[in-house]
C-alpha cells in the first residue's frame, strides 16, 4: 500500500520527466532560430569585424594592416560629420517618438469613439515602407509642389516649409518623417502597457485626488517600465541604422548636412569599392547597439536568471 510520501514522489518524478521532455522539446523547436542566428548575426559580424583589419579594396583580401583603417575612418570628415548628424537625429527622434507615441496611447485610453479605426490611423505609418515615407515626405516639403506651395496659394505668401533644401534645416526635415512613420510602434506598445495596469490603482488614485496627468506620469508611467525598455531599444536600433529614408529624401544632401553613418557604409562598400574602411564603419555603428543592448540583456535575462 503507497503511502502519501510514495504518491508525493511519484508525481514529483513524473513532473520532472514532463518538465525535461518539454525543455528538449523546446530545444528542437528553436534549434532552426538559434542556428540562422548564430550564423547570420554572429558569424557575419565576426566576419565583418575581421575584414575592418585588412585592407581590402572590392573584395576581401586578409592582408592586415591593423588599426589603420580605424584611423582613417575618424579621420574622414564625411564620417565625422554623418556620427554628429545621427546624435542630432537619434536624440531628438528617440524623444519625440516616445512623448508622442505615449500622449497618443493617452488619448485611446480613455474610451474614445471609434478606437479602431484611430488606433489604425496612428499605427498606419509604420506598415509603409521607408522608402515610400521619403518620398511622400520629400514631395511635401518640395517648395514648388508640397505644403509651402499650398499654403502660398491660400494667401500666406510669405510662408515658408522647405527643410530638405536648407543644410541647416534638412536633418530636422528627415526627422519629422521619421518620427511620424514611428510613432504609432510606440503607441501600439505603450496602449498595451496601459491596458495592462490594474483598475484597483486608478480607483485608489481617484479615492485619494490625483489627477489624472499626475497618475499617468507618476504612477503608471514607473509601472511600465518594460515596456519603455523594448520602445527604446527598437527606436535606438532603427537610429543606428537609418538609410532608406536618407536615401529616399536627400540622398544625404544638401552637401553633407544629412548624411548617415548606414549611407556611409553603403556606399563605401558598393559605390567607392572600399570594404576594408566601410566595415570598419559598420564596427563602429554595431558598438553603441551592444553597449545600449548588452547591459539590458545581462540585467533582464543573466542576473535575474541567476537569482531564480
């Protein structure tokens, strides 16, 4: 006859037998992921790094010349002035996608009519392509055919909103396109945060007269903190490597005042048959991914691993 400590054992045996089955399960499951990732992610950047030691010119070629091409890299002042373009760009975008993406998840949260059919509205943007978005964005801000010409036939004669054709505007000019084309991401994400806060936590807000702004910013904002995390990656990844909507709006114009360190790659690589100094530009742009990246990972996913 089995006693209650037999029975007990017997079901933490098979719990563990399940447990083990379905981790080798999962195993197999994402063996195909972990193997593209690894040689797609891994092993191409460890390739291109290595490349960025030679002095390869249209094809790789392994003679090493060390760090010279690091040195002629910061040397270069199409480099240099592409690095200080995208810290304007990246700062200012980042900014402005979460304070709008955020104010717009604001706004569904409140029960508004027709919640579908504005979360459709805000979300569209970032199902269209970024080449589409530059040249949508490029015809509406072209002085002869976009907003400036509209507004001057209303009667403003004197308005103008021409940024892509003013070196010291044109950033800015890419800018607006790219924070409308990404903010609606960030709305979907913080929408779902929202939603996710428990109803006890406005209801005690409401017992003890905070107002509304004040629970949003101190209260709930805090308690979304994942949630601002994944935003902020996604949107420090699509800084790094912004190209498509150079290209579509400016081609880097006028002069260099929009030029990208993507472009700067690109183009070294395909146009001016430079490997060896385009991937020593592509190392430089993977090195703020893993110093924004590898922190969060170890402290998500390694320390608090360790911990359970």
């Amino acid at each position: 006859m089995k006693t209650n400590a037999d029975v007990l054992t017997q079901n933490t045996g098979n719990s563990t037998r399940k447990r083990k089955k379905l981790n080798f399960t999962s195993l197999i499951a994402s063996t195909p992921m972990i193997i593209v990732a690894i040689g797609l992610f891994v092993i191409c950047a460890g390739y291109s790094i290595m490349l960025s030691f030679t002095k390869s010119k249209l094809f790789p070629k392994f003679n090493w010349v060390g760090f010279d091409q690091y040195e002629r890299l910061w040397s270069t002042t199409r480099w240099v002035t592409s690095v200080e373009n995208l810290l304007i760009y990246g700062s200012l975008f980042i900014i402005f996608c979460l304070v709008a993406g955020f104010l717009m998840a604001v706004f569904l949260d409140q029960k508004v009519r027709f919640e579908n059919g504005f979360r459709t509205l805000f979300l569209y943007p970032y199902a269209m392509s970024l080449v589409v978005t530059g040249l949508v964005w490029q015809w509406m801000m072209e002085p002869s055919l976009g907003i400036q010409n509209v507004v001057q036939e209303l009667g403003w004669e004197s308005f103008r909103f021409a940024p892509l054709v003013n070196p010291e505007l044109a950033i800015y000019g890419i800018l607006i396109a790219a924070v409308w084309q990404s903010s609606g991401l960030v709305m979907a994400l913080m929408l779902a945060g929202l939603r996710g806060v428990d109803s006890e936590i406005w209801k005690a807000a409401k017992v003890d007269g905070i107002p509304t702004w004040r629970t949003y910013l101190f209260i709930v904002l805090p308690m979304m903190r994942p949630v601002l995390i994944t935003s902020l990656v996604l949107l420090c990844v699509g800084v790094v490597r912004v190209y498509d909507l150079v290209v579509a709006q400016t081609g880097g114009g006028p002069g260099m005042a929009t030029e990208m360190p993507a472009k700067f790659v690109i183009d070294h690589i395909t146009v001016r048959n430079n490997v060896g100094l385009g991937m020593a530009a592509a190392t430089m742009m993977l090195l703020p991914v893993l110093l924004v990246i590898g922190p969060w990972i170890y402290r998500e996913y390694v320390k608090k691993g360790s911990r359970a």
